[in-house]
C-alpha cells in the first residue's frame, strides 16, 4: 500500500471513530445537551480535530442518524427482495418497521429531530445533500412495493403509492412515538395497550386501501 492510500485509510478511520464517539454521546444525551467538548473527549482526540472532519455538531448529529436510515434501508431492502406475495409484502412492511422501531430505538428518536427548525440551518450543504439522496432511496423502495402491491391486485388502483407510503408511514410513526414517551400514562388513564393500537391502526388502514381480494389474502396470512 503506498503512503497516499495509507493516509485515506487512516483518514477515513478516524473519521468514523469520531463518529462512533458521536454516537454514544448522542445516544447518551441528545443534541441540545451534547456538546463538540463531549463528542471530543469521548473520542480522545482534540476539539480541532473534529472540525476537521465535521463543520459543527449537527452534521455529526445528522450524519450518525444517516446510520440509522441506512439501518432502515437495508431491512425495507431484504422485503423487497424477499420474493413475496404481495400481501406478505405488505404485512412484512410493517413487522419490519416495528422491529426497527423496538430494536434500534435511539436512531429512530434521532430522526425525529430533523422537525426542529433551527437545526436545519447548522447543517451544511453537503450533508443535507447525502441525507436527502439516502431519503430519496428509502421512499423509492417503499414506493416501488406499494406500487407492486397496486400493480397484484392487492391495493385500489386509484391510489398514488406515494400517498398510501406518507399515511401509514405518518399513523404508525405517530404512535410509535406516544409509546416512546407516552405508553404507561395511556396505560394507567385508559388502560390502552398501545402496541395493540397500533396493530389496529395498521387493520383499519389495510382494510380502507385493499382491494376485497387484498382483504382476503391479509385474513388469510394473520389466521396462518
């Protein structure tokens, strides 16, 4: 390996070592309590460093979270690949996104930032450039299914597939977030299960968007 390569890979090394150091400290203490100070020391590197590789602390913030997008890429990638029927298509959307919700909790609470305006305006361009071609890449998979699903008789053709992706990607998100922060109080006041709301939310929906033979084939799979 010659001296240039070298120092690329040490480059790039240490770039995703401060990024792991990032990520704990995020993970730890969000964003509005974290500091560069932080991600710094967690890092063992100096302050001036970090800038070297990062404007500021939000595109550290934004490109961990990138991470996690990445994260849900991939198992929206392994459904659409996975050679289902549409209506197991469908159902494994689904299962897909709780289990990244219950399993990689942290990025999920990250994503949920980006809601906040004033963080918009420390990110720089380059950043929000890849996060927005990584975005784009979520949504076209997503849409790409839906409109398999349209396409097998499972989903009403009058849909837009863009549209059926933004509302039950916006129901199952929405309660998602009230069990993050909200479960044991809805638990104690109306002895809801959330998780259990949120299975219905899910029924009701496929119930308005599936064709009758949709319907079927979805009873079918929830009775196998």
């Amino acid at each position: 390996m010659g001296t240039h390569e070298r120092k690329e890979r040490e480059k790039e090394q240490r770039r995703e070592d401060i990024l792991d150091a990032a990520q704990r400290v995020f993970f730890e203490r969000g964003l509005a309590v974290a500091t560069m100070d932080d991600i710094a020391e967690t890092a063992e590197l100096s302050k001036g460093t970090l800038y070297l590789y990062y404007k500021s602390k939000e595109d550290l913030y934004l490109t961990v979270m990138m991470r996690g997008m990445q994260l849900l890429y991939d198992v929206f990638s392994e459904v659409a690949n996975g050679a289902y029927s549409p209506a197991k298509m469908l159902s494994r959307l689904s299962e897909v996104y709780l289990n990244y919700f219950n399993n990689h909790r942290d990025y999920f609470r990250m994503m949920h930032y980006l809601q906040a305006p004033q963080f918009h305006k420390q990110i720089s361009e380059e950043v929000k450039q890849s996060c927005s071609v990584l975005n784009q890449r979520i949504w076209d998979l997503v849409n790409g299914m839906l409109q398999q699903c349209i396409d097998g008789g499972l989903l009403r053709k009058d849909l837009n597939p863009a549209e059926v992706g933004l509302i039950l990607w916006s129901s199952a998100t929405a309660l998602m977030l009230r069990i993050d922060n909200e479960e044991g109080i809805w638990r104690e006041a109306f002895q809801l299960n959330l998780h259990d709301v949120l299975k219905l939310s899910n029924s009701l929906l496929f119930d308005a968007i599936c064709t009758e033979k949709g319907r079927l084939e979805l009873k079918a799979l929830s009775n196998s």
